[in-house]
C-alpha cells in the first residue's frame, strides 16, 4: 500500500501512522452539549466503501493528512493536507 | 573548572570502507532548526539577508559556500554551518540542535543500493538529484537524506547515530558480496 502525500510525493505506507476517522477537524463547542460530545468521541461509522481518515507522514515530512479511502476495494482516492482541508471548513 | 571535550557520536565506529562504498562521520558545526511561524516571506527574506541563503521549497536544499539550509518536513528546515543570525528569531522559531543529529557522508560507487536495502524511496539520480533533500526512514530511525557532491549526505538523531552505521555495514556487506 502507498500513500501520495502532497509533499513527498507516493510513498510507502509504513512511514504513515494511523490516527482514525477524520472527525477530529469538526470538534464540538465546548459547551455543544453531552449528546453531541458523545457522538463525537463514541461513535463511528463503520462503512462497507468511501472512508476519511485522518494519517500522519510521521516517518516523513510530519503532515497531518486527510486520506479518502475505499474499505471495500483498498483504493485511495483522495489524499489532502489536514491543515488545507481545516482551512476549506472555516 | 573542568576542560569538557566534545564527542564524536560515532566514536570508533567510522570510518567504515567495504567494496567501494564509504562512510565517514561529519561534523556540520551548528545546526539549527528553522521553524516557519506562517510567514513564509520574511524568514525567506530574513534567511536570504542573514546568510545569502534562499529558504529551501519542499524536498530541496540550497547552499551558499559552507553555510546549507535543507528543508527538513512540513514548515522546518535546518540551518546547517553557521550561528543563526538574531534577525531570525522574529520570524521563525529557532532551535539549536547541534548535538541532536548525527551526520555522515555516504559515498561511492553503489552507494544508491545500499540505501535501496534500508529506505523506501526511490534515490536514484534519475529522480533524486544534486540539492534533492528528503525525509523518511532509514530502517526504523529517522532519517534525512540530502545529495550532494560527493554522494549523500545523512542525518539520523544521535540516539541512534551507532545503530545507523550497524545498518549501513550490514547493507553495505551485503552489496559488496553481489559484485
């Protein structure tokens, strides 16, 4: 498996750690309340198809990177720098 | 008070010389990590004024006599050489990490099969050129890799700096023994 990163360029999956789904740009307000705090730091989505991770190029450049991937087929569709994407959302 | 010494980190390890591959320790005098604050223009600018050295893009170096900056990952790069100018410290978080890294020079005819043992990215000078610096993973260390003149240069933290050239022998045996 290898990962485009939009530094590096494609590179080999063991320089990438895994953090999880790419909830983490969308945080609640503090005060947003339990239920949706709950769904944030509980509940995932288990999709047989497209998926958004959020992965590190730690053995590389360091980026935080947004990987859109496919459970089923294991394609990468779309690798994005966290930062630019957390950018896009505001 | 007592005269303090400084170590080699490679202390007898180096130099290491097997079929026509070599390895030799490299003392780069100050090193200094360039951290970029969001404004990329004035520490280019401020580099380009302090040490006549243009601020690195992604994956390339640049030099000016002695004095090397190479990007070093996502909004770094490392001043290598020389005492960072204090006009730096405006615009960039400035770190010294002399005694951090370990550097060697890799050189020789077969130099790109040895590293092709021990990292996964592709060094050949048909894609990795003069000034093409990178960052990945020698084995399990970090490590960032720079072309120049002579071959490679190598960096790897100095915790490690013995377990790197324990790595470069063993390829280095084994690439000898295929000529």
């Amino acid at each position: 498996m290898r990962i485009e990163c939009p530094i590096c360029g494609s590179r080999d999956r063991r320089e990438f750690y895994y953090q999880g789904a790419a909830v983490a740009l969308d945080r609640p307000a503090p005060d947003a309340g339990d239920a949706v705090w709950d769904v944030y730091l509980h509940l995932r989505d288990n999709p047989a198809g497209e998926t958004r991770d959020l992965w590190q190029h730690e053995g590389g450049c360091g980026a935080w990177l947004v990987v859109t991937r496919d459970t089923v087929t294991h394609a990468i569709s779309a690798v994005e720098l966290a930062s630019d994407v957390k950018r896009a959302m505001a | 008070m007592a005269e303090l010494k400084a170590q080699n980190p490679f202390a007898d390890l180096l130099p290491l010389k097997i079929g026509g591959v070599s390895v030799d320790a490299r003392d780069l005098g100050h090193l200094t990590v360039l951290g970029d604050l969001g404004n990329r223009a004035a520490l280019a600018e401020a580099l380009e004024q302090a040490h006549g050295l243009a601020l690195p893009e992604p994956l390339r170096s640049t030099e000016n006599g002695a004095t090397r900056c190479i990007w070093l990952g996502s909004s770094e790069v490392l001043l290598i050489g020389t005492p960072p100018d204090a006009a730096l410290t405006k615009v960039a978080a400035v770190v010294d990490v002399s005694d951090g890294w370990a550097a060697v020079q890799l050189s020789g005819v077969g130099a790109e099969d040895v590293l092709a043992r021990l990292v996964p990215v592709d060094v050949r000078t048909s894609v990795f050129e003069r000034g093409h610096t990178l960052r990945s993973q020698l084995r399990e260390m970090p490590v960032s890799i720079t072309r120049n003149e002579g071959g490679f240069l190598l960096l790897v933290p100095r915790s490690v700096a013995a377990t790197m050239v324990q790595e470069l022998r063993r390829a280095m045996e084994a690439v000898a023994s295929r000529r």
